[in-house]
C-alpha cells in the first residue's frame, strides 16, 4: 500500500459542522460524527477528491486533487513520479446537505464557513440583534404576557384570601380558582415561549450570528424540548445550591442565598453542557469543562457582565419599591404599580435576552478556541503519521505539480 493511502483527509460532518479525519482508502464507508454521533459518507466529493483517472490515460493525472497513483511498469518508462494539482486549482470540499428530517438549519454550517471572531467578542455588536424587528416583536409581546400572568396571579391570590361568610367565601373561592386555572394556563404558555426565544438567541449567537434566524417555529412540541433543557438546568443548578446550604445547617434565607449563587455559578455550565451533550439531563460535559480552561477570561468576562446586569436590575426594583412606598394616594398607588410592573416586565425580559445573547458570545468564543486546539493536535497526529510510514530507508518524495512535470 502506498503512503498516500494512509494520509489524512479533512471533512466536515453535514449536521453540526464538526471536523472528521479519514483515510483514503475509506472513500465509500462512513465514519460517526465525533460530536453528533451522525453516521457521515466519505464519498470523493466530501473529502475534495476527483475519481482516480483511467490507468491507461498517464497525462490524466492532472485531473486529480489528491493522492498518488503508481502506474504498472509497462506504462511508464522512467521512475514514478508523484503529481497533484496545485491547492489553487482545487475545488473546496462540498458539505452535503442535512437530511430533510432535521429541517434546515441556518445556523448549522462547517466552521470554516463561519464568521471569524471580532477583536473583542463580548463586547462587539453585543446589542445590535435588539434592532430587528423579530426581537423586538418578540419582547413586547413576551413583556405583555408576563404583566399579564403577574397580575392574573395576583388577582386570584388576592379572592383567595379574602375572609368572608361562607356564601361569600364560596363565590370569592370559585373566583378565585378560576383565575388561578387561567394563570397557570398563560403562564405555562409564556413560560414556553420565553424559554424557545431565550434558546434561539444562545444558538445563533454561539453559531457566530449577529441576527437571530432561527426563532422557535409555531411547533408546540418544539416550545417543550426547548423550556426542558432551559427549566431543568435552572432546577439542577440551584437543588445544588440548596442541598449544600441544607447540609451546612444554614437558616432559610442562607438556604435561599445559597441557591442563588449556584444559579448564578453553575446555570450557564450546566445550560451549554445539556446542549453539547443533547440531553436536559446531562448537567456536566467534559467538553464544556475543557472549553472553560482554554478559555477563561472570556467566562471571567461573562460572570462579571451578568453581574452588572442582575445589579441593574435588583436596583430599579429597589428604586421602584422605595417610590411605592412613599405614594398615599390609592389611586395614584395602582397607576403607578401599573406602570412599574410593565417597566420592570420589559426590563427583565430584555436582561434575559441578553444573559442568553452572552452565554451565545462565550459558546462561540469556546468552539473557535477547541477548534485551534483540534487543529494544533491534528498538525502534531499528521507529523507523527508521516513520520511513521516513511522508513528508515525508503526516500521521501515530494509530490511536484502537473505544470512542472
């Protein structure tokens, strides 16, 4: 077997874009994505190579992109002399496309067809996806939808409590219950849709994307998946929090405190490890562990944005209690609760969108950094196989251009 045949290919898997190397004379099998566990064809087309010329046409070698044929020695009249063409003549790998089961996917795409990062990745056109329309559709109703839920739930909580006799009682009771059904029905809607667009925007964002395209489609089931993945890692994230302050003795609030700053520590570890894995219930990747070593000062980063985003928000709550507190007037009091639920509403959904656009920016900043590292090691896996098929006494042999043959 000649040494051309063990040489490394690249390819790129259709579904998730994650590199595979093969060999040449594996044309024709197909290899399981190291990452989407996909069965990928290595057809010549994939790995960027032309079909072997006819053995009896020695001037069709220029047609090839790859490899080396020897011919028979009754059809050559001097040594074998390895050709190629040159890497500028030779077409880029073409990436077949997903299957139609998947649906298309803008966001899938080979890293090589992916932007490049800016100079500073959490910080450059950070905001700009809060200009389209969709987002902004999106917020507003999102923002309605909660203001809504908040103050339904208020409502029936407020017919529950009142104390009556039992005629009265009975009718605020089924007042009450109702309202409290109709809460549960729109809250669990909404909550559905807040998790699909909070997911949407991670996905773009870790694909590289400045716009948002990949909005939830009108598929309930889809809205499910999405707010299981979302839902489950917050659950997972602050049971921790609460089983440490449990186990320490701690008071409630300490209990509470405490499942806080497991939230804020863990929920984004556990959030991309769920994806990378494609499983709600598999809060730990290897993967995402070695990403957050590579690249540290960007999940430094990261933790200190959301920071300043959650002490904004804690902060014009607080200013907003302060100045309904000082209010003695009951009508004014209601108006401006009004209008302080709807601010607060928007606020909150808007920093939302942006802890998901961040934890996007750190995803794509972790992928361009493994895929350096990928590359380093293939260089160093290539070296060694060279190394390894050319023995101690057999020459080594460049491959010349057909121009220069």
């Amino acid at each position: 077997m000649a040494s051309h045949e063990k040489a490394p290919v690249r390819l790129f898997c259709p579904r998730c874009g994650a590199p595979l190397r093969a060999r040449v004379t594996q044309i024709g099998r197909s290899l399981p994505c190291p990452r989407c566990h996909e069965p990928v064809p290595i057809s010549p087309s994939s790995a960027g190579i032309a079909p072997p010329a006819p053995e009896t046409d020695e001037y069709a070698l220029r047609d090839m992109t790859h490899g080396v044929r020897e011919l028979p020695p009754e059809q050559h009249s001097g040594p074998v002399v390895p050709v190629t063409i040159n890497p500028s003549e030779a077409a880029p790998p073409a990436v077949d496309e997903a299957p139609a089961e998947h649906g298309p996917r803008k966001d899938v795409r080979p890293h090589s067809e992916r932007p490049k990062l800016p100079p500073w990745p959490m910080f450059t056109r950070v905001l700009t996806f809060y200009r389209q329309p969709d987002t902004l559709v999106r917020w507003i109703i999102l923002a309605v939808a909660g203001t809504i839920v908040a103050g339904l739930g208020s409502l029936a909580l407020a017919w529950l409590s009142i104390q009556m006799f039992w005629l009265e009682a009975a009718v605020n009771w089924i007042r009450g219950l109702i309202c409290l059904l109709v809460t549960v029905f729109v809250g669990a809607f909404w909550l559905l849709g807040l998790a699909g667009a909070s997911l949407a925007i991670l996905r773009d964002s870790a694909a590289g994307n400045d716009r948002i395209e990949n909005w939830p489609e009108s598929t309930w089931i889809d809205w499910v998946v999405d707010a299981l993945y979302v839902y489950i890692s917050l659950i997972i994230a602050g049971t921790l929090g609460y089983a440490v302050g449990w186990i320490a003795g701690l008071s409630p609030p300490a209990i509470r405190a405490c499942a806080g700053v497991s939230v804020y520590l863990l929920f984004p570890i556990v959030m991309l490890s769920t994806l990378e894995a494609q499983s709600p219930l598999a809060p730990c990747s290897p993967v995402v562990l070695a990403c957050m070593r590579r690249s540290w000062g960007s999940w430094l980063i990261f933790y200190i944005q959301t920071s300043l985003l959650g002490g904004l928000v804690i902060a014009v709550g607080a200013m907003f209690g302060i100045v309904a507190g000082a209010i003695k007037s009951g009508t004014l009091l209601v108006q401006f609760v009004l209008l302080a639920a709807c601010t607060m509403s928007l606020l909150l959904i808007g920093a939302q969108f942006l802890y998901f656009r961040l934890l996007g920016r750190v995803a794509w900043i972790s992928a361009e950094h493994s895929r350096e590292a990928e590359k380093a090691e293939e260089a160093a896996e290539a070296e060694t196989a060279d190394a390894e098929n050319l023995g101690p006494n057999e020459p080594e042999v460049y491959s010349t251009p057909v121009d220069d043959f």
